[in-house]
C-alpha cells in the first residue's frame, strides 16, 4: 500500500493506522530497496541489497536466498528468541526448509484474500494473548491490499469521490479502481486495529518495538515495479517504550535496510557485520537530523526481466535503466487502471536509458532532466555514487545481461498479463 494511507495525508480511511501513527514516530521519507514483492522483502529482513541476497526476483517464482541464515529471523533465533510467523511471507516460497521461523501460522497453498487475512489476524491474536517465556519476534503480515483488490459497496466508497494515485489519470473508470483500493485497505486497516488492541490490551507495549511498513508502492501503472518516489516510497512508523518523537513526523532519508541495524541497536545486540544500513535510534532519539545521503533501490527480475538501478538524495534521483527501452507490461499487475491506459497505448512508449529528477522543483518525477547541461554536476556526482554502490556490492549488472537462475520462471517480455504467460521456465 506504499503510503496511500490517512497518516500520509491521503484520503483513505484508515483510522487504526491513523491512531497508530500518533503514538509512534512517522518516517515520511523511507524507501524500500526494491519495488517488487521478495526482493524489498529480502533487503528489509537481511539488511542488504537484494542482488546480494540472491532474491533477484519473486520467491513464488522460483527465487531463493543464497544465504538464508542472514535474515532477521534466523539471527534473533539464535540470540535466543522465540521467532513466530503469522500470516504473510514472500521469501520462502521455494524453499520451505529455509524458513527461520520456529512456529508458523499460515497457509502454504491456496489462494490468498480474505479469509486469509483473517486466519492471519486471528493467529497474531491467539500468539499475543498467551504468556511467552522468553523474548519473542512476531512478524504479522497481511495478503491485502494487494491484487486484486475487494469490490467495494461504492454508496459507501464513491468513486465520484476519490482521488486518483498521483501518476494517473483522472477517469471512472481509475476512481473506480482507486475506490476499491480504499475500500480493500480499510478492511486491511480492520485486522491490524485488531492486531495493536491486543497489544494494548497485554501490555505488550510497554517492553516492544513495533514497526509498521509495506513493501513498495501500490499495485497501479507507473507505481509498483517503478523507481519514482511512487514505486519506493514506503510507509514506515515504529513504537517503542520512552520513544522522544511519539506522534512526530521524521523527514530524514531512511531505507528498510535501517530497521535490522535499528533493532539490534535497541536491544543492545551486536549487530551483525553483514549490514549495511544504519541504526534510526539517534533519530527516534531526536538527537539528529540525518543518518544518510543517498539510498539505492533496484529492479532485476519481476514478473518478466527488467533491469534498473537507482539513487535518490534529498533532492535528486538518478535512475538506469539497461538493455530494455519499452516497458513490460508484464511488471504491472492487471487492473481497471492498466485496462484504461492500454486504450491509450501505453507501454509502447519508448523510454530514456538515463532519467534525472529535481525533486524539489519536480516532485511528481515528470521533467527528465537527465540531457539538462544546468543538471551536468549533478548526474556525475549520482552516476559516480550509483557505480561505487553497484562496485561495493558487486550488483551483477556490472557483468552485462542478467541470466535467468535455474529453477525460476518469468514472463517473456511480450507477455501482456503476470497470471497469463507465456512463461519461460529454466530447469
């Protein structure tokens, strides 16, 4: 759900998160490491890139960790704690023996939706509401509001209404959509209220971080699988006991690969030599300001190959894009929104090797400036910190064409739909 969510200032009703935002400390600036399900999931949960973890691509789809002991999970394990799943995971699709979880409520087979999430909340529940005999970490995740989306009741949701996401047009049939996204994140908002009552309820706040954040941006055309702000911004707030900036607004830049340095820092645990972010503590603490410059996100594989690298400053935002210059329809979901815009042709445009923003003067990412002589410095400068990170954590694009890892699947580039093929299986 990105950050289309009330505490983020749209207009979307989400009154549990709402509630939350002004007990905790919002990030208005935190980005994910990739806009595609398992590999954001794989740099939040490692503290490093995703090309370093192996999830080049969606776990479902054949793509693993190579080194699985490196996830959150199995390191808090192994510093004695009680590690519980319940509901959503996207990392262990395809290896189920890697799972660092000693109990797990959740389906391995069979379609995710509502009644999913439900089982979810309910597990977190029943896993919040008994005694823990050592210190615990719960991961609760939710299938909503991914695709497809709820129907809404649109007497209730009114598409006449709504706003659309800020890439996209302003038709029916797009307010339709963005209607039965607000309806479907409502009932989302629903099972986490229940979630943080419990919390409450026991107590378990008083000795607890909590953290809520999404993956990447929402699920509609020119978001989701993107390098603008729409495709990586995420939403981040975290709770914790004596917290300075309760119910405060933080515009630092920060990345998902900060939360596992900042856990490890609450809980005075050496953090492992494998990360790479740093701890958000001096911000929670309101002692600073900043904690970095730049963050990198990237796409290697979604549903088909699509090769991209960024770097975004405070102000700039440098994107690459290698050997493809067409989008594959593919990397979005379908949709109302993605049906309105084929009518229009799009994804035949061709696109720029080498996109530059001032998000300053252009926070909606519309004007490349990229060929701009007045921007020369400042594309150097992002070319050059962009290329040391590709360096430092040897990104396989250095080496030219990613090859598809043995055991995956992705779509062709000519294929229209994610769900409809063709495919192109590697044994």
């Amino acid at each position: 759900m990105g950050r289309y969510i009330s505490p983020y200032g749209h207009a979307v009703s989400t009154p549990h998160l709402q509630a939350f935002a002004e007990r905790s400390t919002l990030f208005r600036q935190a980005y994910c490491c990739g806009p595609t399900c398992s590999p954001s999931r794989a740099g939040l949960l490692t503290g490093m890139t995703p090309h370093e973890t192996g999830m080049l691509g969606l776990a479902h789809r054949g793509f693993t960790f190579s080194r699985p002991e490196l996830h959150l999970a199995a390191y808090l394990k192994a510093k004695g704690f009680l590690t519980a799943l319940c509901g959503m995971q996207h990392e262990f699709n395809s290896a189920w023996d890697q799972m660092p979880y000693e109990e797990s409520h959740f389906k391995h087979d069979g379609p995710a939706g509502v009644d999913y999430d439900l089982d979810a909340t309910k597990s977190a529940i029943e896993f919040l509401s008994c005694q823990q005999d050592r210190p615990y970490f719960l991961s609760y995740g939710l299938f909503y509001p991914h695709r497809p989306f709820l129907t809404a009741d649109y007497n209730v949701f009114r598409p006449d209404y709504m706003r659309p996401p800020a890439p996209l047009p302003d038709t029916p049939e797009i307010r339709r959509d963005m209607a039965d996204y607000a309806y479907t994140v409502n009932r989302a908002d629903d099972c986490i209220g229940q979630v943080l009552e419990t919390i409450y309820r026991y107590g378990h706040d008083r000795n607890s971080l909590i953290i809520m954040t999404t993956d990447h941006g929402i699920a509609f055309p020119g978001m989701k699988c993107n390098l603008t702000d729409h495709g990586i911004g995420v939403t981040l707030m975290m709770a914790a006991p004596g917290n300075q900036t309760a119910g405060a607004a933080v515009d630092a830049l920060v990345s998902h690969l900060d939360i596992y340095p900042t856990i490890c820092d609450l809980l005075g645990l050496a953090a492992p030599d494998h990360l790479q972010g740093s701890s958000l503590r001096p911000l929670l603490e309101g002692t600073t300001e900043s904690i970095r410059d730049e963050v990198f996100s990237e796409v290697t594989f979604h549903a088909a190959y699509e090769p991209m690298r960024c770097v975004r400053t405070k102000r700039h935002k440098l994107i690459f894009r290698y050997e493809l210059d067409q989008r594959p329809l593919a990397n979005c979901d379908g949709s109302l929104s993605k049906d309105e815009l084929l009518r229009f042709d799009w994804g035949s445009q061709i696109l720029p090797q080498v996109e530059l923003y001032d998000l300053m003067l252009d926070p909606s990412e519309a004007c490349n400036r990229a060929a701009d002589p007045v921007y020369a410095d400042v594309r150097q400068d992002l070319e050059r910190r962009l290329l040391d990170w590709m360096k430092r954590t040897s990104d396989p694009l250095l080496d030219g064409h990613v090859e598809q890892p043995v055991g995956t699947m992705v779509n062709v580039f000519e294929s229209l739909d994610p769900e409809e093929g063709p495919f192109l299986r590697r044994m």
